[in-house]
C-alpha cells in the first residue's frame, strides 16, 4: 500500500496522535490531488501554547 492510497482511505476521518505533548488528532481531510492533515491539540497542549503566543 502506497502513502496516498493510505491517505485516500483514511479521507475524512481522524487518527489518534501528531503531537508529542498532548493526546492530539490529525483530521484528514482530501482536496483534489491534495491531502490536509489538520492537528487537533488538547486545550492543556504546552505545545499549541506555544504556537499560539508566537503569532
Ligand atoms: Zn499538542
């Protein structure tokens, strides 16, 4: 099984981490020949904390 033939059939669903600090989830989601995997961290997340005071 190839990556993107692993991608298309996870299309639309989530898969459990993506995050050292915190149980997080990776929603993946198609888009045309493009697959965005979107990082969902806990609201406690060291990590999303720190992006989030970078901006
Ligand atoms: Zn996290």
């Amino acid at each position: 099984m190839t990556i993107s033939t692993l991608l298309a059939a996870l299309n639309g669903s989530t898969i459990p981490g993506g995050c050292d600090t915190c149980n997080a989830e990776q929603e993946v989601a198609r888009v045309g020949r493009i697959t965005h995997i979107t990082v969902h961290h806990d609201n406690q997340c060291p990590t999303l904390k720190q992006k989030q005071n970078r901006r």
